[in-house]
C-alpha cells in the first residue's frame, strides 16, 4: 500500500509538473507576442513620422533660394532637421537626418562633449562599440539579440556625434553636411564605419552557423543516410558566403552612394567657374536641385544606401528573422543600388548638360 501510494504521489507530481511547464510555455508565448505587437506599433509610428518628415522635406526643397556666394553666408544658426539643405543631406537615410542626427546636435549643444573628445576619437569609440555588439548578436536568445541592436544604434549616434562635434568645433553648423573627400576626419569616419560593419557581419556568421543545420541527407545504394557532421569549413561555408554576398551589396551600395553624392556636390553646390561667384550658373544649379528628378534621385538613395541597408538587417534582428532576411537578400540585394546607380548616372549627365551649357567645362568633367 505504500509502494502504491508513493507511486501515486510521483505521477501527480509529473503530471502537475507538465501542468506547470505547459502554462509556462503558453505564458513565455502570449509574453513575447505582446511584445512583438508592441515593437511593431512603436516601429509603425516611427516609420508615420519618418514619411511625414520626408515629405516636409520635399516642400523646403521647393523653396530651396539660390546659393549665395560663400562670403555672404552666414554664421548664424537655428537647428532645423531640413537646413542647411545639401545634397548629403538629401541623400542620407531618413532615421539618420530625422532621429539620430537631431539627437547628436542636442548632445552636442547642451553638453561640454565637444571641448573634451574630438571627431576621431569618437568614430573609434564607435568601433569598440560595434565589438561589444558581437557578443549579444550571436546569442541564440532573441532577448540577446535585441540588446545587440540597442548596442548597435548606439554606435550610429556616435557616428553622428562625431560629425555633430566636428561641426560644433569648426563653428559650421550653418554650413550642414558637406562632402569633404580629401580630409582625414572624412576617411577615417569611413574605415571606422566599415569596422563595425565587418565586426556585425562576423556576428551574423557565427549566429548563422549555430542556426542552420550543418549535416545533409545523402543517398547511398537507395537509402537516405544523414552524413556525418564535418569539420569547421563545412559549417561555415554557407553562412561565410550569404554574409560575404551582403557584405558585398553593402560595400557596392557605398561605393555608388558616395560616388553620386560627391559628383552632386561638386556639380551643384560649388562654383564650377574658375573665378569669382557665377549667379547664372547658381541659378541653374537652384533649379537642377530643387527638380523632380533630383528630388527622385535623392529620394531613391535614401532607400537603398548603405546606412538603410544596416537598419533593414537590424530591423530583421529585432524579430528574429535574420537568417531567413540575409538568406532571401544574398543574390536580389545587388539588384537596387544598380538600378537606382543606373538612373542617377543618366540624370548625372543630363544635370552636367543643364548646368555647364555654354560654358565649355562640360569636355572636362
């Protein structure tokens, strides 16, 4: 009679264990799906906002006066998400121009940061905080993940803090954002961005290879065996070569960005004209960047450049569906900066011919 009363004691326990375990199971769930509907409602109103910005941008651009000549500008300066326009700034990302960029001038105007750390200190502290994102990027708990992309945004406003400082010491925030290829700051910005590019795509192959199976099933005398695990080689192979392929769209979508953005700079935003001020040629220059075409350019970098590439991968992180994004976009990720780089370099050349018509410069270009 004992022997049958402790075994009766023992299945209740197990069953009242399952019980428990169940409606664990069932509360971890109902838990995270709350929270993805928060997420998605959060994400939602942000991305109502970031199209309502775009289209206040669109009008300021309408209204864009012609560009004085350089000592006329002035020094003084009220914050504006849209002012001073450049081409840059038409062609950054919109969480960039609208969150962050706001965000790094506020910390830059309340705070003494700028009189103690410089631009390039910044842009490597933004690197060592890329590094700490790898750990939390490869964790198998999407919790982990999530607090890498937190990590992650962090080191995007660093790389607009250190802009924001560059600009605070300079005094040239009147001046906005203005391409500067032949400067270290701008080089060493560039290779610091590309470290925390390198440091997120390592993290997505290691991730990759604990979340995509490494064995395969092969017929052998008409029976299915499933192959023997191999070696490292073997596990990585796959996730090696879809990250080295996003890698890639990444690197061939910068390349495209900065190419455009420099070449519209030059075109449109500097006297051209050996000499002094041109106020004919200003005015074409208005009328070329204030177009629809222009703005159609623009509008079109601003969806397939390197910095909204980065957010959709992180965007895919925060629910968990990286391995399936950075599977489906390995080969189709080439396909949108090559049709948006085709398009603005037609309207490249055809905003050359408006510009320098009558001038003879149109040969050296």
């Amino acid at each position: 009679s004992h022997l049958n009363c402790d075994l009766f004691v023992l299945l209740l326990s197990y069953k009242t264990n399952i019980r428990v375990y169940k409606c664990t199971v069932v509360t971890v769930k109902i838990m995270i799906s709350l929270n993805t509907k928060c997420l998605t409602v959060f994400l939602g109103v942000v991305l109502i906002y970031l199209i309502w910005m775009d289209i206040c941008l669109y009008l300021e651009l309408l209204n864009l006066p012609i560009r004085l000549p350089a000592e006329n500008l002035t020094t003084t300066y009220t914050f504006s998400p849209f002012h001073p326009m450049t081409v840059k700034l038409l062609m950054v990302s919109s969480f960039k121009e609208f969150l962050e960029d706001p965000l790094a001038y506020s910390i830059t105007r309340s705070t003494p940061i700028a009189s103690f750390i410089s631009p390039n200190l910044m842009s490597l502290t933004g690197v060592l905080v890329a590094a700490c994102s790898v750990k939390f990027f490869i964790n198998e708990n999407l919790r982990y993940r999530q607090i890498g992309v937190l990590l992650f945004k962090l080191r995007d406003l660093i790389d607009s803090l250190d802009g924001a400082i560059a600009r605070e010491r300079k005094n040239s925030h009147s001046v906005g954002m203005i391409a500067d290829p032949s400067s270290f700051g701008w080089m060493l910005d560039g290779v610091c961005d590309g470290f925390g590019d390198i440091f997120r795509f390592i993290a997505f192959i290691i991730f990759l290879s604990k979340v995509w199976p490494s064995k395969k099933v092969v017929n052998v005398g008409g029976y299915n065996l499933l192959e023997i695990e191999g070696g490292i080689l073997q596990k990585l192979w796959r996730p090696l070569f879809v990250v080295s392929m996003v890698g890639l769209q990444t690197l061939f979508s910068s390349i495209l960005w900065n190419y455009f953005m420099i070449n519209y700079h030059f075109l449109l935003e500097t006297d051209i004209l050996p000499g002094s001020y041109n106020l004919a040629m200003a005015t074409k220059q208005n009328l070329v960047l204030k177009s629809s075409g222009m703005w159609m350019v623009c509008y079109f970098w601003r969806l397939v450049n390197p910095q909204l590439i980065t957010q959709m991968q992180l965007l895919a992180v925060l629910y968990g569906k990286e391995a399936d994004f950075l599977h489906s976009i390995s080969f189709l990720g080439f396909l949108p900066p090559a049709m948006v780089g085709l398009a603005s370099y037609v309207h490249l050349q055809y905003a050359r011919q408006v510009v320098l018509a009558g001038t003879g410069v149109i040969a050296t270009l």
